[in-house]
C-alpha cells in the first residue's frame, strides 16, 4: 500500500491513474449502452412482426365481414322468395281446405289440384338450384275434364303428403337460415 501510496503522489501518475479509471468507466457505460440498444432492437423487431401479423389478421377479417354482409343479402332475397312461395301456398291451402271441407270432387277442383301440382312441380321445385329437386316429384293431371274428373282420392292424398313433406323440410331450412327462430 505504502508503494501504491508512493506512486500516486506524483502528479503524473495520478493523472493516469484518474484516466484509467474514466476508460474503464467509459467502456463499462458504452457496453451497456450496446447491451440495452440489442435488447431494444430485438424489441422493436418482435412488435413489427406483431404488427404485420395483425395486419394480415385485419385484412382477413375485413373479408369475412364483407363475405357476412353478402350472405345478409343473399338470405334476405331468399327471405323474400320464400315469403312469396308462403303466400302461394297459404292461397293452394285454402283451396285445399274448401276439397277437403266438401269432400267430394266438384266441377272445378280438379283443375285446382292440377293447379296446385303444376305450381309445386314447376314453382316451388324450380326455384331450388339443386339439380335433384328441380325435377318433376307429382304426377302430373292432364287437362281438367269436369265431366270424367281423372283424380283418384288415393292420388290427390299421396301427392299431397309429398306436398306437405317438402313443406316441412323447406320450413326446417328456413328455421336453419335463421337461426331457429
């Protein structure tokens, strides 16, 4: 110690001394600068890489928003038809109900039956852009005779269970399309 003492009472050798001491304070403040500077860019980095990535995610989701309201569209205008498919069914029903109030066939309910076949085999089934269901399902009358009726009871009963079938299952789609309600 009494060395150490002996050397830093020369002027000179205090003055080296003091620099070694602020080079080494200065090269322990510049390495700890560079080791918070890496860590701040590794930081940075990893939040440019968030950011692209929710970019991305905001750009998708946009796009299923639009595809969302398309479909709104979509299945408003199929709302539409189909309340119009309603009120042509609610009419046919109608003239169901006065058949099957009268029991017997009249002079004009054949030709409501073929009307009502007609209407389900080309309006109802037509609409449907399933190839399966497009086709033909009720036999069809030919021209109402009002004098030699071609209708059996057994016919106009079976046709109109496949009638009703169909109605139910549209009605469950619809009940689907919103959301079973």
């Amino acid at each position: 110690m009494t060395i150490l003492w002996t050397l830093l009472k020369n002027p000179k050798n205090l003055a080296i001394a003091l620099l070694g001491v602020l080079v080494l304070i200065c090269g322990f403040l510049y390495l700890w600068q560079r080791v918070s500077l890496k860590a701040k860019e590794t930081t940075i980095a990893t939040q440019k890489a968030s950011i692209e990535a929710l970019s991305v995610m905001v750009k998708d989701l946009t796009g299923q928003v639009s595809e969302y309201k398309a479909q709104v569209v979509k299945q408003k205008a199929v709302a539409v038809q189909q309340q119009a498919v309603e009120n042509e069914t609610a009419k046919l029903r109608e003239q169901i109900n006065k058949i099957k109030s009268q029991c017997v066939l009249g002079v004009e309910d054949e030709k409501i039956v073929d009307d009502v076949t007609t209407y389900f085999n080309n309006g109802v089934r037509s609409r449907s852009s399933d190839p399966k269901i497009g086709r033909q399902v009720l036999p069809a009358a030919s021209k109402a005779d009002t004098f030699n009726p071609r209708w059996t009871i057994r016919q106009i009963v079976d046709n109109y269970i496949i009638v009703i079938d169909y109605s139910l299952k549209m009605e469950k789609t619809l009940n689907c399309y919103e959301g079973g309600k």
